[in-house]
C-alpha cells in the first residue's frame, strides 16, 4: 500500500511539474517526501478490519497541506518566479488524489489476499461472555476482516460458555497479585498457535489481569485492540476511527510505546544532558562535597544498592546528607540523621547530581521510575500487583511521579499508577515535558509536597470514614 502511494504520488507531482515547464520540481519533489513522511508516520498505511475511508481521506488533505507547505519553506520562491495560488492548490490536489487512490488500490489488493487466506492475523480474545462469543463469530465469517480467532482467555471470574465458543479457552484462574502462570500459559499458547493479536473484550471482572495480559501483549509487539468501557453508549470516541465489530468500537492501542529508534535517541539525550549538566555545575558539585566533608565525619558520597531495568542491580550514588548508618539499606524514613548541609543539599536537590555519572555509565536515564532498594522492591512487589512493571523502562533521575509530588514518604500505590502511567505513554516529548517539569517542581517543592500531603491526608480520612460506615452498618444489622 506504501509502495503504492508513494509511486503514484511520486508520477502525479512529476506530471504536475512538467506542465509547468519545470519551474517546480523541487518544490513538487520535497512535497511529495514530505506528504509521504506524514502519511507513513500517522499510520495511514494500516489497513483496518472495517473500511475507515472518511479517516483516511482527512489525514490524506493533512498531509498534503503540510507536504505542499514544507516545499514552500525549502524551495527558494524567487526562483521560481511569482508565486500562484492556483498552482500551490492544484499541487495539493494532486497529492491529495494519488494518496487516496494509492490506498484504495493497495487496501483492494490486500482485502483480496486475506480473501484468500494469505496475509491473515491469528488473534486471541480476552473474555469469555456472550459479546466475545458474538464478535469472534462475525470476526470469523467476514473474510475481508483479515483476522481469525483461533483462542478464548478467560480470567476465571466470568462464566465460559464452553462449547458453544468457537475456538479453545485458555483460563487464567490465578490470583491477580501474582500473574506469572497466567503470562507463561499465553506465552504458550502465542507460541503453539502462531497468534499475532490480541483482542481485549469487556470484562465482568479480573480487571488486574487484562491490563497484565494486555501489556505482555504489547511487549510481545502484538497489536492489542480494547473494547473501551461504556462501549454500548458509543459517547466520546470518534464514529468512523476504530474498527467495529457487532457495531462496537475495537480501540487499537499503540503498538509499541517504546520503538527502538526512540530509545537510542532517549540515551542519546541522557549523555547530552548529563555531560552538559556535569560541566556547568562542575564548581557547584566541589563546593557541596567540600562542605559535606568539613562538617560531618564519613565518606563525601554516599553509595546505595538499588534496583534497576529488568531487576538489574545497579549503585546509586549521592552527595551524603545523613549521618552514616549501618541500617540505610533498610530503613525507610531516616528524616532524625539529615545533617544542616544535607538539608540544604536535599531542599536544592543538588544532593542527586553525582547520579549524572550513572546517567553516563548506562545504569540510569534522566526521566524514569526512581530506582528503588532490593529490601523494599521485595515488600512493595508482594502488596502492589502492578510494581513490577515499572522495571520495563531505565530507573530515572526524575520521573512523573516525582514532579506531581509522590516523593519521600509518600504512597507507594500512587508512584506506582503514576510510573506505570509514564511507560505506557512513554515518548522522547513526554521526558523533555517532565524534565522542564522537574525545575518548576524543585522551585515549588514545598508548596507542591503540602499539596501531596494534605490530599493523601484527605484519601486516608475517606477511607476511614468508610471503614466505619461499614462497621455501622454491620453492628445494626446485628
């Protein structure tokens, strides 16, 4: 479909130019790459299970806009004469015209294929009630949906209908804390059946455990389509954008937040930053260590076990700022040994600086969870089902969690939502957005960790309240 697009477009703005005895190559040819780009990066190339063709056609005059207005910006327009509106919209509409014949032909091409039986997607479908029965039976009919369901998941909380489901079920019947049988048996069945989709349906319960199958999903790179909550009202989504089935939405997540060129460019933008930050606040780094030394006995730098991506051991090191311990790898709130300099050194966060040598080594990235010691990753990993998570990505020197506040003595629960949030969203904008973040939170700090501390003292005074609601309503009942 690319292939296509990309050729018609290519003889339509050639043609378009020579008309124009010439004067316009260069500006057709960097619209043509630019439009092409744009097509190509919004995924107009994707071809859906039910036909999206008013989408498509908007984002095909997007494009083309953009394409026509980047060769305006590279092209020198004195060169070319006097410039005419009538020829920049016939260019335009030229694009416009072979984007969307390029993808009716290879869309053609490939529902033909699939008709066939070539180039179709095994998919498995998390749920087991009767809108799973009822979509993977009309998924399976309609051949010009290119998929077929070759397997059921049932989380154990909802009732199989055995028999009359058109492909096997695989139960999950293992408790939501501890999901590591439930992604081994995918794993399993991924493999024996050769699936590339997942399909999450609306669950009556287990809710824990699709959002952990979905992820697995998307780590394995399957696409992963959702049946969004409220899906009966159809309210808040955009008609003609997702593909239906049963005449419901099926929301495609991203495939992959965390593509490999984005990566490097991610540790590209470490070592830049860390090396520039290193230099200039080389004289401020001498005068903290000198002070840390003439006022407290023990070493300048203070070094830490923690944990890193993937459960990898890592060590932390920071400017010292408590009085030295032997109980630091297991003691949570050490607040009564912060010396007079490390508070200062805490309060300006200039304490965390030596981790720019981390950042280099590879161990750490500027923006990720915040590493973590093994002793609490154990405890925290046994009460949170979603701690684990949060080593898919680089541990951080700063991280969303922190410039919200959720930093100290804070609730774990929140940094974990708040962590797993930033992964599954994760882009190279999203770290620049909280790195500039993280110097207004340093500039806000107290009023930001009063914030945090008078909400999770409100959250905590909620549940009390409805712990004794619940109570009270036990001892009438009595």
């Amino acid at each position: 479909m690319a292939v296509f697009t990309l050729g018609l477009l290519g003889i339509s703005a050639l043609s378009w130019s020579t008309v124009l005895a010439g004067r316009w190559t260069i500006l057709s040819g960097t619209s043509v790459l630019t439009t092409f780009l744009v097509l190509f990066s919004q995924g107009y190339f994707r071809v859906n299970m039910v036909n999206d063709g008013t989408v498509r056609l908007r984002l095909a005059g997007s494009a083309s806009a953009i394409g026509v207005t980047a060769g305006l910006f590279v092209t020198s327009l004195p060169s070319l004469g006097q410039p005419r509106v009538p020829a920049f919209v016939s260019l335009m509409l030229v694009l416009l015209g072979a984007a969307a014949t390029g993808r009716m032909m290879g869309r053609a091409m490939v529902r033909r294929l699939w008709r066939h039986g070539h180039l179709r997607a095994n998919a498995l479908v998390y749920g087991t009630n009767e809108l799973a029965r009822e979509m993977a039976i009309e998924i399976n009919l309609r051949r010009n949906y290119g998929v077929d369901v070759v397997g059921f998941v049932s989380d154990g909380t909802q009732p199989a209908t055995g028999s009359s489901l058109p492909a096997p079920v695989y139960a999950v019947d293992v408790d939501a804390v501890d999901i590591d049988a439930a992604v081994a048996k995918l794993a399993d069945a991924q493999r024996r059946l050769a699936v590339d989709r997942l399909i999450v349906g609306p669950s009556t319960g287990g809710d824990e455990i699709a959002q952990q199958v979905a992820r697995w999903a998307a780590a394995e790179g399957l696409p992963v389509h959702v049946v969004p909550r409220f899906y009966q009202m159809g309210m808040g989504l955009d008609s003609m954008s997702p593909d239906r089935v049963r005449g419901y939405p099926l929301v495609r997540l991203q495939r992959s937040a965390h593509p490999q060129l984005s990566i490097r460019l991610k540790r590209v933008l470490d070592v830049i930053v860390a090396s520039t930050v290193l230099v200039a606040f080389a004289p401020v780094m001498a005068m903290a260590a000198l002070a840390v030394k003439l006022t407290s006995s023990g070493p300048v730098l203070f070094s830490q076990d923690r944990v890193g991506q993937h459960g990898k051991p890592i060590v932390v090191r920071k400017f010292r700022s408590m009085t030295v311990s032997d109980e630091s790898d297991t003691e949570w709130n050490a607040e009564a040994r912060v010396t007079t300099v490390g508070k200062w050194l805490r309060r300006s966060n200039i304490d965390e600086l030596p981790q720019l040598f981390t950042i280099l080594a590879g161990d750490m990235s500027l923006v990720g969870p915040r590493p973590e010691r093994p002793v609490f990753v154990e405890r925290f990993r046994q009460k949170f089902p979603d701690y684990d998570d949060r080593h898919r990505m680089p541990v951080g020197l700063t991280g969303l969690a922190q410039v919200v506040g959720l930093r100290g003595d804070t609730s774990i629960s929140e940094r974990v939502k708040y962590d797993n949030l930033y992964i599954d969203q994760w882009s190279l904008r999203a770290d620049l957005e909280i790195l500039a973040r993280t110097v207004v939170a340093v500039l806000r700090q107290k009023m930001v960790e009063r914030e945090v501390v008078e909400l999770e003292r409100a959250m905590r005074g909620r549940e009390m309240s409805s712990a004794h609601d619940q109570r009270s309503r036990r001892d009438r009942n009595a």
